[in-house]
C-alpha cells in the first residue's frame, strides 16, 4: 500500500504512524517522533526525520530495535512468522527456503552473533548477495560492541529506506537504488544485435542462481536494465550472452563448434548504489567488454 | 622408440614392419608393401607410401583393418588388453576411466555402430574433446556403408600420421598438428602480465575437465604454449585468467569484490590442426580478446 | 519565425501561403495548393501534403521549381542577394567564402550542369560535406535529363523538409535530422573520462574543418551530442581525443611523449539521417572504438 | 667494411686502431688505449673498454672530443664535409636537407650552446626524431656546465655503440636496437589481414615525413618489423592503416564512404630501445589497439 507525501502530510499522527508501519520494524515510536516534524517538503527529507529520530534515542531503545529483527534466513519448507517486508527481501536474497546444511550454518552465525553481542546479527540484505551476507557475518563477529551497535543502527535506516522508497509517491523520490543494465553491438555488421538471450547468474558456493533471463531488444539493450529500481547486491556475477544464434542467422557462424557461442562476462559489484552498465561489443571472432556508465 | 629416417631407408623389410609396428594396428602388411618403395626422402613420402598401401588394397582387407580397433571408452579400473598406443590416446582423451553411466552410453553406441556396419566405429581421437566424440558417432551411425567404410579407412589414416610422426625422427616432418596459445597484456601498464595463473578447461556434457594450468612468463605468454605438437581436439573451452592477484599486486584492485578477478573465455575450436592463439588485453575495468595467429 | 500547427491550421490561405514563405523557395504556389488539405494533423501530414503538390505539378512547373534556385558557391567577400535560408545553408557547408580556385571550380560545374540540362544543380547541401558535394556534382552531370529532373526535386524536397521542421512547432514534429555523438570511459579507472576535449574535424580535399570543439562532461560526453537536430553531413570526420593531459593528471602518463596523448578516430558518415555514437574506452596503453547506437 | 671480432683480435694496436676508425670521431686514441686489453671475447666487452678508455681520460681530454663532433644540422643543397657515419645519421633524422628558416633555427641552437659551454651540442640523433632532438636542445642549454660535458659523453658513447654494432660482426653482438612492429587481425573473418598497406609518419612541428610504407604479409604482419636493427626515435608516429580495400574486397564495405577505410593510430615512443608492438583488431565497424610485446 503506497501513499502520497501530501496525504500523508494531511495525516495526524496517528495516521502517520500507521501509514508508515513495518518501515521500521516493531518500532511505531519512530514514525511517532517524526511526524512532529510535518509537513516533509520531499521523501528524503521524511527519511532524514525518521532517521534522526532513531540515531537521537537512547541506546537502550536502539538497541531494542535491532531486538526486534528476526534471525537471517529461513529453513526450506519451514515457516517463520515473520513480517511481509522481511519475508520478500529474504526471498529476493534467496534466504528464504536454506537447504538444511546452510541453514544450520546460518542457525551457528546467528546463534553465535547474539551470544556475543545480545542483539541479532542485522543487514540490509538487498545490498548483498548470498556470499557477501556471509563474509559480513563473518566480519562483524569480531566486531567491538560498540560498533557493532552502530553498524546494526546503520543497517536498519538501510533496511527503512528501501522500504519507505516502496511505500511513498510523490515529490522527491528517495532514489539510493543501483542499475546494472547491458548492451550488445554487431561490430562486424555495425548495429545493435537484437534477439540475442542473455543470462545473468549471481555465483557463490554453491550452484549459480538465475536472476534474470532475458533477450536483447532492436536496440540491443535489455528493456528496463537487469537490476534496476533496486540496489544490485554485493556479488559476483556472470552474464551469459548467447550470440552464435545470431551469427549463425546472419551467415557468420563459422565453424562446429563456431569459435564464438555463449559469451560468459564475470564481474564483481561492490557499490550497491553503483551504476554498472557491462556491454558488448562482439563480431564472430572477437569480443570486449568494460564497465561503462 | 624412435627411429630416425636414414636408419628406416637402411633397414631391410622385416626391419622396416618391426619398426613401424603399431603404427596400423595389428596390420604388419601396410609396412611391408610401402617397404617396397625405399629409400624415403621425408616422414611425409614415407607416410604417402603407407596411406598409398592402405587405399590400395582390396575392400576385404580394409574391412579387416577396421575390425582390428578395439572398441571406444573403457570403464573405469576396468582392464582391457589394447595397444600401448591407443591406451594413451584413449587417457588423452579422457576415455579411459569412464563412470558405468557414461560407459554404458559407449558400449551401447558401439555396440549399435558394429551391428549396422560389421566393423567398429574407429575415430582419430585425439582430434576430439569428449562432446566431439559423442556427436561424431551418432553423426555417423546414420551414414551409408559405402561412406562408413571410407570414413573410417581415412581415420585409420589419421591416427597413423600422429603415431607415425612421434615414432619418426630426421627429415620432413610430417607435421600435422595444431596449436593453442594465448598471451595477457596488461593496458594499464602498457607491458605483459607476468605471474597470472591461467586454468585451460575441456567443457562438455559433465563437469569440465583441467586440460592445462599455468602461470604468465615474463612476456605475458605460457612457455610452449597450451597445447603444441599435436592437434586441439575439437571442443569447447574455456581458459580462466586469474587476473585479481595482479592488478590487486599493482594497487589497482578497485572494491571488494573487485570488478575483474577471474576472466573466463570460452570458445570452440573446429580446426584440429588450426593455429588457436586467444591473447586477453585487459585493465582492472576493461579486456578484450580475439581469435589471433 | 516560427509557426504552431494549430495557428496555422486556423490561417487562411494567403496565411497558410505566407507562414510558409521561403520552405519553396520563389514558390508560394506549392503552399497554396497544400493549404487546401487543411487541417494537418501532425507536421509530418503538412509536409507530405506540400510533397504531393510539388510531385503533382506538371513537368514545365516542376522544372522553374529548379530553376529558382541559386548556384552553388559564394566567393569570399562576394555579396549575391540570397534567400536568408539557402544563405545560411551555404554557410553550414562551408561553402559561404570560397578561396578563388574553389569558386571557379564551383562556376565551371554550375554552368557545366546548366548548360546541359537547362536547369541549376540542387542538392540539399546540409545532407554533405564538402567532399561528397563535389562527388555529387561529378556524378550528376552523367545523369540522365529526365532522372535530374526527378533527382533535383528529391532534392527540393529535402530542403523543404528540413527548413518547415525549423519553422513548425507543436505536434508530430517532422523528424528526419541524425546524430552524431561520442563518450570517453576511462577503462584503467572504470569510470567516464570528465574533461577531455574533443574536436570533431571535416576532412576533404583541403584543409580539414573544425566542425566542433568540446570537452566531456561529468559523464564522459558531450553535452547535446556533436551534431544533433540536423542531417550528418556526407563526409570522412575525424574525431580528437586528447587525452593526455587526463592520463596525466591522474599520475598515469607514463613516458616524454606519452604512449597515447592525441587520438584521432577517423570514420565516415553516409547516412545523414543515421545515429553515429562512436565512443573511445581508452587506458594508457590501448583503446577500442567502434559505431554503436 | 665490417670485422669479425676474431680478427680484431689478432690485429697489432694500429690495426685495431684502423679498423675502428671513425666509431670516436678524430680521436684514434680511445682505440688505441682499448687496444691493450686485447682479446676482447664479445663485442661487448670490446665497447666496455672503448668506453673505459674514454670515461677514464683526463677532463681536458673529454672536452676535445666534443669539440671533435660536427654542428647539428645541414642546409638543403649546403655541403658541409663530414665523417660518413654523421652523414648518414644525419639523412636518417632529417636533418639533411633543412629548409632556410630551419637551418636557421639549428644554427643559432648550435652558436648559443657553444657560446655558453665552450664545445659543441652532441646528441645521439638516432635516438630521436626531429621535434625530440629540438627539445633536448633547448632543455640541455639549460643545463650546468660539469652536467653538459658528462652528457655530452655519454652521447658519444651512445653514437659509438651503435656504429661499433655496424662495423662488427661475430660473437657477442652488442645489441641496444628497440624495435617498432604491428600485425593486423580481422576481427570479422577471424583471420590475419594480408595485402593491406601501412604507413608509418612521423609527426613534428612541420609536414610528417614518411618513415616507412609496407604492406601486410599473409600473416597479417610487416616483413622485419617497420623499425628494427636501430632505435626507434624519440617521436610522436602515426601509423595509417589502409583497411577499406580490404573490407571491400570481402564485401563488407558497407557506406559510401564506408565507416572506416584509412585508421590513424598515433603514439608516442620514449624509450628508443624498447619493443613497441602496435596490432590493430579490427572490423568493419569497430577497432582496437595497444602497445603489445
């Protein structure tokens, strides 16, 4: 459910409170505090309300709002009750059905983060693939506790303001998302190859995970980018361009098997905020590839 | 054992079918009429000779040359008495210790190929990665006798060229092999990446199998190449360039995960005896490669 | 002056006649007749009502449509009383101050094509560079009478339809102008290359013309592209990246003279009406470019 | 007229000292000193003691085998006699046949730097092109008088190293050559590009001067290098590839005029003993270059 920032500036505070509930999780005494600050001339200028209201509280209460966040990832067929926002940024993580041996892997970091620290272990999972949110969790349980308070802070006013993007319209977009979008280019007919399938696969450990499948349009881009309207999460990726289809329709082919196919670009992102624009320039016997913007 | 070409010429014919023994399997006859046509002034006149004996004889025989090959594939720990030769051809191959799963889809295939034809599929395979192979034999189990029988005469012929040029020393090589080669510059630097690791891997049906694994000389190349002096079999590869640790060496690594760390390139080659040099320019955001000479 | 389609869609026809003065030159019959057809949905229907004029007029008025036209060339200095459009048009192309051997080649061509065919030579000069004028010229004066004639009009026409998109504003803009743009991406840093200037030069039988000069923005291009709004001329452009002086700023030069300090990027245009984005990835030591889209 | 070092080596001192007549201008008595260490085991050796002999000589001494070197610079059609070698060093820099006003130039250089030091302005002219060796004149007139002798020297051991290289043949060739190459790879057929011309232009204040002009060989490559067996100069280059025939002659033309038909690549070279390999990969619609090894 999405609201203006007009309504929501013609709102008591009690209305604020429930337009703006699950931004911050359990914790109604934010958006409560922030209200008194009506009206918000823009999103973000809504956010840095909320936000100073959190990093003004007193330390017990913030630390009571890391309480509230629920243990990372979820075991396959279990169910949890957890809140809707948690539950759909779990998923898109691919956090949310754990086999059993990395479920009780991420049982063990947990377990071992709240013992350390007697809070839970808190991310903003949509800035981070599967193996950054490990070497995180890794990293942080050696952290000091002090900063470690501040770091989970941090990460929930993360979590908030993706979570408030998605909930508000109107003026003064709250706009901290990524992009990574591609292009590929004939350079041997000398115009955008259209039609050309391409695969992103984000690697870890494990088997790589399909993200998006997709076919280059007349202009040889994918139509509204790969990631977009979103972080893209710390990870390594692997884009797969499958250009023999398309020499092979234009006469270029060459050989069996062609010397050219499937095209496998890998590339790590580290700035989830960042624009990463990866294309390709490809004739049948060539190809190059950078990050662009 | 090698033999050099002035000794051959010197040899009486018994000696000459002694020394060639192996090179057609289990077929002394071949040797002995090219025998005839001594002194040889090159490997290449010697093995005209041999291939001048072979196309020459009556149909009967050369059937019989061909049900003289021992079946493809051999299970693994399983021990099939066979030629020294065609064993290492067999490991090149990697079809020497094969899982009973892919072993059976072998038996089977031979077993189909014998049945149509009256003579076993035989195929020069160290011209063929292990996908090449399968596609060869159903390829063929759909062609005519008449075209069979010469199909596999002319390979019978090619693995002779290959174990006659490694049995000959001396005069006119005959040399028929291909080469696979590749070479990293650095364009940031403007100088050859030394010290990065490259991985040559044969893909297929399975899991990829480690076909070289190397490090950059100081030239930024692999000493003698990936593979030299003898053909790439045709397949589909992939050569995985570990260039993190060197850019990271030179303080231009760049996030965490950085945009390039390993750079994998795949490509097929179709040309057994072609020359296959694949060389990467890269930077720590940018590369590109191509099929040079 | 400009016009709206909606304020001329209300003119009378003497209004219609007058708005449009100088879109044919010496012409208002052409708008007097399209001006019947009112009201124009879109530019685009205005335009191909007044093209349906001129292409429906008998042979005799077709050929003083030509005939109105001034020759092509002005003497550096000269002053011949020119519609304001055409001078202007004669500017763009450089063909406005003509050195006394360039004039006389451009007199001895006019009265050349006059003499034969009766009428002046036309070509819509903002379609070509100076070269391809002259090309133009040489292989026009082999042509058949009766193609001249056809091809003149064409030509007409496309001159018309360039100077109404300059005079119209409002729905269905006539769009058939091209583009002609660049971008500088830094590919040792991974990001675009602010700050380098860009001279886009004509080249041809003389001195090469500067056509623009530019320096990239925050985003590695240049603002509004290099040629936008207007038809690419028909020429061999060369583009200068100096890129030198970024290189060095960034303590990246390398050597006195740097490997890499000006770039020329040389390419040809034959499609006015075409995208050409031709980008430069550049390192220290190396750079691509290619045409994308 | 060469020597071999084994019959250098069994010459009498005045012998030596004839056959390397000419390697120190008038000054037979750095052979001769070089003389007493006899027998030299490779050519090397033979100009560490040559450059012994002189490094070693009293102050004085050094001086007057500056004074010994010919002012820079010839007029066109002057004739000026000079030892042979100066005079062929000097056709190879262009500095043989200057124009009025450039001869002008060098020869107010040349009167200032012996009016301020006391001997002339010695330079390895091999090492540079022509706007490098006006830049090395006016930073060393510069220079401190103790600094101006010892390079003034080291220059003249430089020219005497490579014309002992010229005169010497046998073990042990002194060899501080760079060497200057390119290759050129269609990218599009995945083949070398044979048959296309090459020139190499060096750049300056004036016109360019055409240094070499080849044509690629089947291996896409220029026969010996474009700069072997000498320096490279200090210069800016650009090499012109002529690629259009070879498109159209594919039938890739595409365009009239085509999108690339004459590639300009222009360089810097600051090292002149270093391998400067510059390929060009190309198609017809995109390229890439760098200096490669």
């Amino acid at each position: 459910m999405t609201v203006s920032l007009d309504d929501l500036n013609a709102l008591d505070a009690e209305g604020v409170v429930a337009a703006l509930d699950g931004v911050y999780e359990h914790a109604p005494w934010v958006a409560w505090e922030a209200a008194a600050r009506r009206p918000f001339a823009t999103v973000a200028a809504l956010f840095a309300a909320l936000e100073a209201a959190v990093l003004g509280a007193h330390e017990e209460t913030r630390r009571r709002l890391l309480i509230n966040h629920p243990p990372l990832g979820r075991r396959k067929g279990g169910s949890v009750p957890v809140a809707e926002a948690s539950a759909s940024e779990h998923a898109g993580a691919g956090l949310d059905d754990l086999e059993a041996q990395e479920f009780d892997r991420y049982a063990a970091l947990n377990a071992a983060y709240q013992s350390r620290f007697g809070f839970p272990f808190v991310l903003c999972i949509r800035r981070h693939g599967k193996a950054s949110i490990l070497r995180q969790f890794e990293r942080r349980l050696d952290g000091a506790p002090a900063e470690e308070l501040a770091t989970g802070i941090a990460e929930v006013n993360r979590i908030a303001a993706l979570r408030l993007a998605e909930r508000m319209t109107g003026p003064g977009p709250l706009a901290r998302h990524g992009r990574l979008s591609t292009h590929v280019l004939d350079t041997a007919a000398g115009r955008p190859a259209a039609g050309v399938r391409i695969e992103l696969m984000e690697l870890g450990a494990g088997a790589p995970r399909l993200i998006a499948d997709a076919v280059t349009n007349a202009d040889g881009r994918v139509e509204g980018g790969l990631i977009a309207g979103r972080p893209v999460p710390i990870a390594t990726y692997e884009l797969l361009f499958h250009v023999g289809a398309h020499f092979r329709a234009s006469g270029d082919g060459g050989g069996d098997p062609a010397f050219l196919d499937v095209i496998p670009v890998r590339f790590g992102v580290s700035e989830p905020e960042g624009t990463y624009h990866v294309p390709l320039t490809v004739s049948p016997f060539a190809y190059a590839t950078y990050r662009g913007s």
